[in-house]
C-alpha cells in the first residue's frame, strides 16, 4: 500500500522541486532482519514516473530523491524513471533495528526492487549511490541490465571519519552538518557554476532534516564504516557501463573516472565540461542525452 508524505512542504521555489515533491509517494515494504524473530515493515520513499523500461536512480550521502528533480522530467519520456531513498536516507523511515549498513541498505534495496520494479533495471548511482550500485550489481547481477556510475564513490577506502563517530562527538558532528551555511558550503562546491546552489538547492538538500531519527541514522550509517573501494571486484561487473563524469569535479577529483574506464570490462567514458560533481542538477539535459544514447 503507498501512500503520501506527511511532512510540511519547504518553501521550494522552483517548479521542479515542487513537482518532484508531489511526486513522492512511500510504500511500507515488510524485510527481514538477521537475527531478529519477525520482519520489520519500513516505509520506502520514492518516485516512479513515465513507461517503458525502468531505469532506478540512486542519490549520494545525506540526500534524497529530490536530487532528481531536474532530471527526471527528462527522462520519464522514455523510460520508466524511478528514484528510491535508501535505507537510512532520505524520507524513508530510520529502523533501530535494520541499521543503514551497506549490508542492509542491499538488502533494503533489493526488497524494494522485488516489490516494485521486479525486471532487469539499468541502474544509476551517483556518488555514494554509485557505490551501492556497484554493490547492488556484484550481489544480484541478474537483476541489473546496464549500470551508470554519475561522479561516483566505490574507488576509496573506508574514511578516517567513521573512527570519530562516538559519544558526544558523533552528535556534534551531524548538528555542524545540520547548520545551514555549512550545508550552502557543501553545495557550493559541488558546483561548478556555484549561482546553481540557489536558496531553493539549499531547502531541496535539506527537507529530509526533518524526519524523525536524521542524525541517529547518518551516525549509525558513518559507524558502519561506509563504502569501501570496490577496485578489486570490479571485473565481475561485465554488464555495459557508462560512467558520466563532471570534468571539475571538487568532491571526489577526476582520476577516478579513468580507473572505473579501466577496470569495469564493457565501460565508456562522457566527460561534462564546465561541470562539477552533480552533473544531473548542473547539466540535466547533457546528462540525460547521453543516459538517452547509452540506454536506447
């Protein structure tokens, strides 16, 4: 059963933002947790729009499916565009129980994909959604058609911060990310034109602040460690590949690109010029173009 967001609407001032509001829906999906005697149900936050063949998109750390607001109207022409807020992430309700590990945010994905999408996909993962879907592709290959890597993590080694995240530490570290000039400042550097990281980018980026268990969840999530390098497996993944990468990328570089050209076996390359590390909200129609070319 789905339903609508309860939250109040930010004061979004662009009419993607609102539209992509509207189109959020959640659905209770119940999942199994190790160890524990019974399911737990959890409601999914996401997007589904358009028809065709379904195309799943991934955000990156402490966002939601808000970061495609600008892409998927141009999508949803061709295919089936779907967004989902992982486990931990997002509006999909926090779980004491189902901790945002990259094992069970796997886990949580893959129930969601059983229950709404349930055919091969091609996945898109941007930065930290990159790396769970070069996860979600080595564990359930079958279920995966083609895979996009946007400015993507996966290359990296687990980061130094997760060894910071104890009491009263952790908790002083998400309310410094919760202030709102600190979260202006991420969003400008992910900016190549930073007049993009606009008042409306700024509520956009922050609206799923207001969900019960925010902190709680992006502390369990860093505790966990995070996404490692998947450098070594990348091999396996011999399904078409297109990595999309902005060309003044401040986030996580540019030499990660040409190793993903490297070790993903059936992989292409598409550099964005004059583009940072969100090349789907900094040049949506370029980057929609060539997920156009790649997928038709």
């Amino acid at each position: 059963m789905t339903s609508s967001l309860t939250l109040p609407v930010p004061a979004f001032t662009e009419a993607t933002s609102w539209e992509c509001w509207r189109q959020m829906q959640q659905i209770s999906l119940t999942i199994p947790c190790p160890g524990y005697p019974s399911p737990i149900a959890l409601d999914t936050n996401y997007i589904d729009q358009g028809q065709g063949e379904p195309m799943l998109f991934l955000h990156g750390f402490d966002s939601s499916v808000l970061e495609f607001r600008r892409l998927l109207p141009l999508i949803n022409k061709d295919f089936r565009a779907i967004a989902v807020d992982l486990l931990g992430f997002g509006f999909t309700t926090r779980s004491k129980i189902l901790s945002p590990t990259p094992a069970n945010i796997k886990i949580h994905l893959d129930y969601f994909w059983q229950t709404i999408i349930q055919e091969p996909i091609t996945l898109v993962g941007v930065s930290m959604g990159g790396a769970v879907a070069l996860d979600f592709c080595l564990s359930f290959p079958e279920r995966v058609k083609k895979l996009v890597l946007i400015d993507s993590a996966g290359l990296a080694k687990q980061p130094f911060a997760s060894r910071l995240m104890f009491p009263p530490l952790d908790r002083w570290l998400t309310n410094f990310l919760a202030s709102p000039k600190v979260r202006q400042s991420i969003g400008q550097a992910a900016y190549y034109n930073r007049s993009l990281a606009s008042e409306d980018a700024r509520r956009c980026a922050e609206a799923h602040l207001a969900c019960a268990g925010w902190s709680e969840g992006l502390i369990a999530f860093s505790k966990s460690g995070g996404y490692g390098s998947f450098a070594e497996r990348l091999g396996q993944i011999t399904l078409p590949s297109l990595i999309i990468w902005g060309k003044q990328d401040k986030i996580l570089g540019v030499k990660a690109p040409d190793q993903f050209r490297r070790l993903l076996p059936q992989s292409q390359l598409i550099w964005l010029d004059a583009c940072g590390h969100v090349p789907h909200l900094e040049q949506p129609e370029a980057t929609a173009a060539a997920l156009r070319q790649f997928c038709l």
